[in-house]
C-alpha cells in the first residue's frame, strides 16, 4: 500500500481540469498504455499576454499519475508560459505535500507534458529530450532525458533514477549504464563514451561466442519472460533469429531484438546487427 | 462501515473456531512439546493431532506431514532437498507462472550453474503439456507445477502431470498453497511426491505451512538444528498456528464441496454481473478450470492501481497485476506468460473470494464498480 498524502488523495478522488480543450493553442502527450501510465495535456494560451488561461488533462494512470496530473493545470493556470516553463518536477511533487520516492517519475511526467506542450504551443517539433542516444530500450528514455532529470532532482543512485524516470525498471540490463551516467555527471570525467573495439574475430569464433550468449544469457532471460529465442544463421554481420513463445506476440518484440542487438555489440562485436528470419 | 474483504488468495480472515482453538496455548499451555515431563508432552500429543487433520485434508498420513513457517518454506524446502538429495542432476523443471517462492529459488539456482525449464501456458493460461514431455530428461531434479494459480485461479492437470513425471522416474512437487481447501485433493489418486500448503490461505493465522513428503521420498532438511518434526525441520514448533493449522484443515474438509458450491455461485454472479455492466472488460484465464473462489477481470483503458485506490473508499479489498501495484514497474509475470496485452494487464483486477462472503457485499460491489470505472475512463485519453 502506498503512503499517499491527503493532498494527493484527495486530486485522485476529485481532480481539477479533467477533460481536452477543444482548439486548445498547445497539446503534450507523453508516456504509453503500454508503460502503464499515459498523460495528455492541453493549454490555452493568451497570446498577447502569453498567459495560460486553461488547461486540463486525460490521463491514464495510478492514483498519484492522476494527482500529478490535476496538480499541474493548477499550477499553470494564470502563469505566462515562461513562468510556467520555470516550474520543476520537485514543484508538483511539492503541490501534493510530497509523493513516494518510486512514484516521483509520475511528477516528471507531469512536468513533461508541460514543456511539451508549450513546445507545440510554440510550433517546435522536438522537444529537446527526444534527442542523445537510447539508455533505457524498455521505457525509450534517452541519456540527453536521463541527464536532466538527474542533475535537476540531483540523482545519486541508479534506484533514483528509476523512482524519477522509470529507466532501469523494465529489464534491468541499462542499469550499469545508468551508474555509469551518473558517475560521469558527478564525478565529471566523461565514462559514457565509444567502448574499445574488441580485436577482430574469426568467423568461427564470432559463431560460437553469438551461440553461446545467446544460450547463457539471453535465453535464460528471455524464458523467464515466457518468451524464447533461437538463432538461425549468421550471414556475415547479420545475426538471424527467431523470436518463440510470448516474445513474438509480443508488442515489445522491436525492444526485444534491439536488446539482444545491443548485447552482441556490446560482448562479441560492434558491426553485428540482429534481424528476424 | 464494514470492510468487503474479496482479496482471500492473498490472504484470509481466521476463522472463529480456529482462534478459540489456539488460544490455549498462548497462556497456560505453554510448554514445549519436545520436553520429557507431561505440562510439555501433553502440548506434544496436540500436535500429532493436528498432524493427522492436515493429513485427512488431503488423504495423507500424518507422518507426511511436516510443519513449516509458511508456503514459501514449504516451496524452498521442497526444491533443495531434491538438489541436495540428487548432487548429479543439474536441471529444475517448473511453470512461467509459478508464485515467487518457486520463481525466484529457480532463479538463484540458475546462478549457481543449474539449468531451468520455465514451461509455457497458453493464452487461457493453461499448461502446454507437450513441452514438459521434450523438456524432461535423465538430468533433472524435480519438476515442479503448482496446483492452482494464485493470479488467474486457473487449475492445472495435477494428477495427468504427476503421472507423466513419475514414468519418468522424476520427483514431483506441487505448490498447493491456493488449491488446499478449495479442492479435494487426494494424494493417494496421483503420485505427488512433495506438496506445499499454507496457512493462511484457508482461515489459519499467516506463519504456519506444511509440507507433505509422500512415504519413502529421500528428504534433506531446509533447517538443522533439533530433532523437531522427526529431525525434517528444526525449531521450535510454532505450537499455536500448528494448533490452528489443523483445526482449520479439519473445517475446510467438512466444507468443501457445499461451501465451494456457494462461493462459486457468488463468484459467477459478481464475474457476470462486471462483464455485464462494464463494457470493455473480459475475463483472464480459463474459466473451465478454475478455482471456485477466484475472478481476474481486465478494464480496458483504466489502470489496475486506480481502481484498487477508488475500490478502497468503499473498503472494498481486490488486488491487481497492474505495474503501479506491484511496487516494482513490472506487471504481473503470470498475466505476461499468458500473453495477455500489456493494456489490459495494467486494468486487470482479482476478485477472490471465501466462505465468509455474502451476497449483499457483491450487490455492493456490483454497485459501485461500473461507477469507479466510468468515471476514470472519463479521464483516460484512450476513450
């Protein structure tokens, strides 16, 4: 059971500015059915003065994901779009009297539908945190995302970043790289960067070390999943296999081949590449 | 106001007989069974008939019978002392939808070098026998299937599973921890070699489990120590559950068949009456084969942790396989093996029911869940 404040409660039973604005002038939708929550919100803006003068929120979600949601069209209603840009995620969190550490990734949720929709509000595209390179396959949570969290909430451990992200919190297998993020960003010395290239392989050798891994490692991991895969065939640096059971019905099957992917770059050899037969 | 306690597989309300029962214990006999003179041995003689209670529950003998802390007890006990008895053979056959108590000592032993099997089930949630029949071979230990699914409440073909295992000359637990006292389970119609049973889970108070070790099974114990339960679990007994334990095994073997009647048909009316008036609902799991008390229902669009926290302010109890409620970012892995769609895994609810449930708390509930789920889809982006 959760230890949920009255304050968040009580926005969970009876939430402030549910619904969509109709011709609304900015819209951020983030998160997924699929991850388990899901936040669409719309604004209004004043375009002379720049200020927000509605907004209201879908979302699918837990209680606190709900919470967050209403507490965020209280928080920006009135305020220009840059004072609402100035608003953190430590700010929600705030408005509710505190959330429990593993939910405070609903209040970043929050704050990023905002910056998302004031990003369309603005005509901008992509929002800054789409961009870097993927850290987290399950939740698709880039290290350009990751670092701004970290430093904004000033993250110390890989849990953390999990309670404040989600990154970490599916398959576990990004989690050395997250320490590794944050080591860099705390101790300054750049440790993400290009891995050595391994010393070239015999065609032999690179068979029976894909084999191998795949049968210790990855299988394992996937059955206790109930899912299954087996390799076909290794057609020079194409990897060829076939996902069973769970995993090829599954929706995550693209997150799945692309985690086995990054495991045989990371242990056999940069230049491989996985398909399915 | 009154609580509507429908979340019984994770645990249950001790029964009034099985609390009077035990009380003796915690005040004037409190001696220890193992000590020579009577104020000791006579607690002794209450032990041995509670053993033969739990016995009848499931046509064992009392002498195999050990009691134990809990199902997990039970669960760990079980697998090791078929690894330590069997030093040669490196492979653990068990299901995708085990309880955690068999998951994770699978896991843990995968680390130390042994191989697991974790068998498929289909999408109503039932065995894929037809890979236990590949995956058996001179090399494994134990193969390990529980009786019923404490997530989808779905029964496994025990006795077809246990006879299959025993042609192979392979030992067979089962965790029973959900299907004892729901159903009739007879040891002596299948060659079920271990089996786990759990307190409270059936009306005894949460801290004792048993363990059945059929006749002639080489065993190693999980606890050295004492001579306590014929030198197959040390420690102290745990006098007052044990006590418990058996009265409740003594009242769920007079009830079963009538009182499982009767919850079914409640169980049934509160399932269609959901399906009924909440659209966008189904149920998971087979619903041929499942237990009487237990109903899993996914609410597309609606997450599970929201309808447990709207369900609370009308102190109705259910659980979910939604991530939010796990307390880890993972939903159910049951759920997930029966490839049910991650969208309804988060919506998906379990009612589970008792013997102490009443007709009046499912109209209750018949009543207010429509309401709940209406007014969170009004606020889901999907509808």
């Amino acid at each position: 059971m959760w230890e949920y404040t009255d304050k968040v409660r009580e926005l969970f039973l009876h939430p402030h500015n549910v619904g969509e604005i109709k011709g609304a002038d900015g819209t951020g939708d983030v998160g997924s059915i699929v991850c388990g929550d899901a936040l669409k919100l719309t604004i209004k803006v004043d375009k002379a003065s720049e200020t927000i003068t509605d907004a209201k929120f879908q979302t699918f979600g837990c209680a606190s994901a709900i919470a967050s949601s209403s507490a965020i069209t209280d928080l920006i209603i009135g305020k220009t779009i840059d004072e609402a840009l100035k608003l953190t995620n430590e700010d929600i969190a705030g408005y509710l009297g505190g959330l429990p550490r593993e939910k405070m990734h609903c209040s970043v949720m929050g704050r990023e539908a905002l910056e998302a929709a004031i990003a369309d509000y603005r005509g901008e595209t992509k929002a800054e945190s789409d961009e870097g390179t993927i850290i987290c396959q399950c939740y698709g949570l880039t290290d350009t995302k990751l670092r701004h969290v970290i430093k904004e909430n000033s993250l110390r451990t890989a849990e953390d970043v999990t309670n404040f992200t989600k990154a970490g919190g599916g398959c576990g297998t990004c989690l050395p790289d997250i320490e590794k993020l944050l080591t860099e960003i705390w101790s300054g010395k750049a440790i993400l960067t290009e891995r050595t290239p391994l010393k070239k392989l015999t065609n032999i050798q690179k068979i029976s070390m894909i084999q191998d891994l795949i049968e210790k490692e990855i299988r394992p991991l996937l059955q206790s999943d109930g899912g299954d895969v087996e390799l076909i065939d290794v057609d020079g640096t194409n990897v060829v296999v076939s996902l069973r059971g769970m995993c090829s019905e599954c929706v995550m099957a693209d997150v799945t081949l692309k985690n086995i992917e990054k495991k045989l770059k990371e242990m056999v050899s940069n230049d491989l590449t996985v398909t399915i037969s | 106001m009154n609580v509507v306690y429908l979340d019984n597989n994770a645990s249950t309300r001790v029964a009034d007989e099985v609390r009077e029962e035990m009380m003796p214990y915690f005040s004037e006999l409190y001696g220890n069974p193992s000590s020579m003179h009577l104020f000791g041995g006579q607690v002794h003689r209450r032990i041995e008939t509670a053993r033969e209670k739990a016995a009848s529950l499931i046509n064992a003998e009392p002498d195999e019978i050990v009691f134990t802390s809990c199902g997990t007890e039970s669960d760990n006990t079980a697998l090791m002392s078929a690894l330590q008895t069997m030093p040669d053979k490196k492979h653990l056959i068990t299901t995708r939808v085990e309880h955690p108590a068999i998951h994770s000592f699978c896991k843990l032993m995968y680390g130390k070098g042994y191989r697991i099997t974790f068998l498929p089930v289909d999408k109503q949630g039932r065995l894929k026998f037809g890979e236990l029949e590949t995956a058996i071979t001179d090399e494994t230990a134990i193969v390990s299937v529980m009786y019923a699914n404490n997530e989808s409440g779905v029964i496994f073909p025990i006795e077809k599973i246990a006879e299959f295992v025993n042609s192979k000359g392979v030992l067979f637990h089962t965790d029973a921890v959900q299907a004892a006292g729901k159903l009739a389970i007879d040891v002596k119609k299948m060659p079920i070699d271990m089996a786990s049973l759990s307190g409270h889970k059936m009306h005894a108070p949460k801290g004792v489990g048993a363990l059945y070790i059929k006749r002639g099974t080489r065993f190693s114990p999980l606890l050295t120590g004492g001579h306590q339960e014929a030198g197959r679990r040390a420690g102290t007994e745990n006098v007052a559950s044990i006590i418990a334990f058996g009265k409740a095994c003594e009242i769920a073997a007079l009830n079963i068949s009538a009182e499982n009647y009767r919850v079914k048909t409640l169980r049934d009316k509160l399932e269609n009456g959901l399906l009924y008036s909440c659209p966008g609902a189904q149920v998971n799991g087979d619903i041929e084969h499942r237990l009487p008390n237990t109903s899993n229902i996914s609410f597309e669009f609606v997450e599970g942790e929201a309808i447990l926290l709207r369900l609370n302010e009308y102190n109705i109890c259910a659980s979910s396989g939604s991530a939010c409620s796990s307390g880890s970012l993972e939903p159910s892995h049951v759920l997930r093996a029966m490839g049910v769609p991650f969208t309804s895994i988060h919506g998906s609810i379990r009612f589970s029911l008792s013997r102490y449930t009443t007709d009046s708390e499912i109209d209750f509930v018949l009543e207010k869940m429509p309401l709940i789920i209406n007014e969170l889809r009004e606020m889901s982006p999907y509808t």
